[in-house]
C-alpha cells in the first residue's frame, strides 16, 4: 500500500480497519511505502504431502507403488484420469490398469461442482465389487481435485457440500495419488479441493489436512502437449497465488520462501526464450507444487474472489479467469501488473477480453455476491474492512474493466 503524509512518522494506522503499519521506506515527495504487521493465519500445524517423485519418466513408477497398495487381490484402484488422454494414451506412458480397477475419464469442460462430484461417488461406490486401496488423479486441477474430494467422500459419506469450508472433513479419505499433466494450479500440494454448489452459487473449497495427497508423481515430460495458451494460463495461476500470498498481511518465513521461489522460476519460464521447453516445463512444475505449498500456509488477495465470481456466473476456468481479473488489477497489484503484462506480451498470449461487456443488472448483483463471499482472501489484502472498499459499485467497476 502507497500513501502520502505530510509529518514524519514511524508507525501509522491503516485507515480501513484501524491495523497498524510500519514505515518500510520514504521518499523526497513524501511518498511512504507501508507494510502491514503480519497476522496469524491461523494454520499452525501445516500439513505436506507425504511423499513425492520428481523427474521425467517416473510415471513408470506408478504401477510399483500401487502394487505396495494392493497386497491382496481383492483390492482394486480408482483411476479418475483428464479425458484428453482417452483417446491419446500413449501421451502418459505408463502400464494400463488391472482388469478389476475402474478407469473413468473426467471431462474438463466445466469446474468440479458438488454435484457433480456426488454423482461420481455414487457411480464409483456402485461399480466397486471391491475394496478401494488407491484413488490416483491424473490431469490438471479439474482432475485432481475431483480425485481428491472422491477421496474423501468414499470414506466419509455424505454430500461434497457437507465438506465445503474448514476442517469439516473428520475421517482420512482413500489413498491418494496425484500426477498433474498441467502445471500451475498447485492443486497437487494444497489441502483443497473447490467446487461450485449450483444451489447456491458458491464456489468453495473442501479445506482439510485429510484433502492433501499422499503421494505425488512430478513428471515434467506429461506437460509437453498441452496447447501452449492453457500452459500460460495455468502457470500463471502458481504466480497469481505466490504475488497474492506476498501482498496481503496473513504471512509467515515458510510461505515467503515458497512464494519467493516459485516466482523466481516462474520469471525464468515467461522470461526466457521457450516457455515450454524441456528445462521450462520442468521449472514450472516445480514452481506449481511450490506455489501450492505456499498457499497452503497463507491466503490469496484480491484476484482469486473475482476469479471465483467470473467461474460462477460465467463458466470461465479458474486459469483464464485469473488472468483475465488480472488485467484489471493495477489499483492493487501496480507492479505486478506491469511484470503480467509483459508475460503476457513477450510469449504472444491472446487473452479474452470485454468477457463482462452487456451484462444484466442481475448478472453483476451475481458476481458480486459470488465475490464478496471470500472473506479471508479479501481480508488479507484490504483488512478486515474491506467491505467498505469492495462496494457493489466498486466491484462492478472493476469486472466492467475485464
């Protein structure tokens, strides 16, 4: 935050909630950089994921460690894998799955909603003869946190919606594996899983240390077809989290230094000369497991819930959603926004634009709803007043300029 002041002074009070600032830096014009204190996150006792592999090829692995799962026949595993790979295969490069496993292909082109994810359930525990040792996602978000929300509901019962919030998850779910073909989201590493209650034109996440998984499989050689403008938008999204993380007031050293590193590798990737070559695909990978271990000790800021609002009323996927809030984002990230922009310039992405031009009255009573539920993304990055900044004037203001 920037404000000016004519006295000099060394501590200060944010004027929306009263929370006091400390002077970072100053300037000949009176120009004062400010930090807020940072707050508890509430998260002290953060959970990782058990295990993980890391390198090209290591899908091979993958029939090894479910074979540790297995020991007795009567066992079977769960395969929810991105539809892409239905009919190309050949793209994953590991073993097919045992005659008594269930292989279902998720289709990518909605979120996840709580309904959908109910409806899986029921087909899974309809089709199962028998016991579930591993549910193993592999594919971008949509996937993997439709693995992992199938995960907790083969044990826990009940309706995905029940879960929606925080620690409401009481019982470990089914073994999970997760293997990202897409890198950026860091739904590999977070303890979330979000989707949308079309009920209630809610989109939020199954927020547990039971959500984590307990192994990943890291491998950079399953990234290599995905359509180059998905690629930028998804690893724009590990960036997205780790600036929201640095910005708001909900931090601690950890986070920082996940934050810190996943957007160093991230300037490297859109910085340099082939965003998706071998080297790159490989460092974005790293900077989307990264990107999600840092969230997963912090919160987002401001992006996210308008993100979430453009999912809700407009259907767009998170990624793009992000990118797009972003372009509308300079009277809270300036810098940042400057730095998306070349990414955006110098790797030739053409985002959608005017996504919110003709919209009804309802349409932006709509996304403001679905905006300004998001509390703590938004209380990390303007306070526990925010409410008074994030107007319904205001946050049609700003979606009018997406």
């Amino acid at each position: 935050m920037l404000i000016y002041c004519r006295e000099k002074k060394t501590s200060y009070r944010c004027p929306r909630d009263g929370r006091p600032y400390i002077v970072l830096q100053t300037s000949s014009i009176g120009k004062i950089a400010l930090m807020t204190t940072t707050l508890d996150t509430g998260i002290s006792n953060a959970r990782n994921v058990n295990r993980y592999l890391f390198g090209s090829g290591t899908i091979g692995q993958l029939t090894t460690l479910l074979s540790e799962r297995r020991k007795k026949k009567e066992k079977q595993v769960v395969y929810l894998v991105d539809e892409y790979f239905e009919t190309n295969s050949s793209a994953l490069g590991m073993s097919s799955p045992e005659p008594e496993d269930q292989l279902i292909y998720i289709s990518t082109r909605d979120e996840p909603t709580t309904q959908s994810i109910d409806q899986l359930t029921e087909k899974i525990n309809g089709s199962s003869k028998k016991e579930i040792c591993a549910v193993v996602g592999i594919g971008g978000g949509i996937t993997l946190d439709t693995a992992k929300a199938v995960s907790n509901l083969l044990t826990n019962g009940g309706s995905a919606s029940d879960y929606q919030g925080w620690d409401l998850v009481r019982i470990p779910g089914v073994f999970k594996i997760g293997v990202p073909t897409l890198s950026g989201t860091g739904a590999e590493a977070t303890r979330t899983c979000v989707m949308t209650n079309k009920d209630t034109d809610l989109k939020l996440g199954m927020n547990s240390d039971h959500t984590v998984f307990d192994q990943l499989i890291l491998d950079p050689n399953l990234t290599a077809t995905v359509p180059r403008d998905q690629y930028f938008f998804t690893g724009m999204d590990a960036w997205i989290h780790c600036v929201e993380a640095l910005n708001g007031s909900y931090r601690n050293s950890i986070g920082d230094a996940f934050s810190n590193q996943a957007i160093a590798l991230c300037r490297s990737v859109f910085n340099g000369e082939d965003m998706m070559s071998d080297e790159s695909r490989g460092k974005l990978m790293v900077a989307s497991y990264l990107g999600g271990c840092a969230i997963a000790t912090s919160y987002v800021g401001v992006v996210h819930p308008f993100s979430a609002g453009l999912s809700v009323v407009l259907d767009l996927h998170h990624c793009v959603a992000n990118c797009i809030v972003m372009m509308a984002m300079e009277p809270y990230y300036p810098k940042e926004y400057g730095e998306f922009r070349t990414f955006i310039d110098r790797n030739e992405i053409v985002l959608p634009r005017d996504v919110c031009q003709g919209l009804s009255d309802a349409q932006f009573d709509a996304l403001y709803r679905a905006t300004i539920v998001h509390e703590k993304p938004l209380t990390n990055a303007l306070g526990t007043g925010f409410s008074s900044e994030m107007t319904k004037t205001r946050v049609r203001e700003l979606f009018e300029r997406m």
